[in-house]
C-alpha cells in the first residue's frame, strides 16, 4: 500500500462516517413533528388526545412555570453572565438577550399556546392565557431589555 493510500484512508473512513451519520439524521417523513418547532409548540399524539381537564391542567401548569421563569430571568439578569455566548448576547441584544430563563419562557409560552388552542378546539371551557401571561410577559421584557 502507498504512502498516500495508507495517509487518505482513515480520512475516507471518517467523511463515509460522517455522511452516514448525516444521512440518519433525515427526516424520517413523519410531520409534523412533535416539540418546539420554529412555528411554535406541535403537540405529540399523546398530548393531543389528553381531554379538558388534562389540557387545563397542562395549560395551568405552563402558566405557572411561566411566572417561575420570568422571577428567573429578572435575577439572572441581575448577575453576570456564566458564558461567553451569554454575555455576547446580553451585548448585542437577540430575542432572548442571552438569559437563559428569557429561551425557557418562550418555549413555555409556545407549550401553552398549543395547548390552548387544542383545549378551544374541544370546546373546553377557556383560560385567559393572555391576560395572566401578561404580567410574566412584562417582567420578561424588562428583563431583556425592551418595554413591555
């Protein structure tokens, strides 16, 4: 075996790793996808069949877990940031200003939007969900930076 066969194998090897790897990670023709999407919160199967009272429940739940993470944000953005990243986005703003809390919040709040919207489609008794997310969703925004 030559010097230059012997020198590009492993480096073959490791790029046909590689692409196979890649080649895994595509989509698998399921849609939609469960989880926190760039169009936000796509209930899983389970989540979908839950009845009212489960979807109230789960919408009860994000709201609090809301509030939790807005008194988060506000004191991490009180103290210095842990990383590098953090603190670059804390300097150049994003939506999440780099508050790790503020990222949380708004998957949270996208949870329990699709909730929401799954409880109004079953014709569940309604929530206000804007209205008591409004008071973590002003503590947010001034936690990030911007006005309410």
């Amino acid at each position: 075996m030559s010097w230059q066969r012997r020198l590009l194998q492993p480096v073959l090897w490791t790029s046909t790793a590689l692409m196979a790897g890649c080649a895994a990670g595509v989509s698998s023709g399921v849609s939609p996808q469960s989880g926190v999407s760039s169009s936000g919160y796509v209930l899983t199967a389970q989540e979908a069949a839950l009845d009212c009272s489960g979807l109230t429940f789960r919408i009860e739940q994000g709201l609090a877990r809301m509030d939790v993470l807005a008194d988060t944000a506000a004191a991490e953005s009180a103290s210095p940031p842990g990383t590098m990243q953090r603190m670059l986005g804390r300097m150049f703003g994003g939506g999440s200003s780099g508050l790790a809390a503020a990222e949380d919040y708004e998957r949270q709040a996208s949870m329990v939007a699709a909730f929401a919207t799954a409880a109004s489609a079953k014709s569940c008794a309604p929530v206000d969900v804007a209205g008591r997310a409004a008071v973590s969703r002003r503590k947010i925004m001034t936690a990030v930076g911007r006005s309410p």
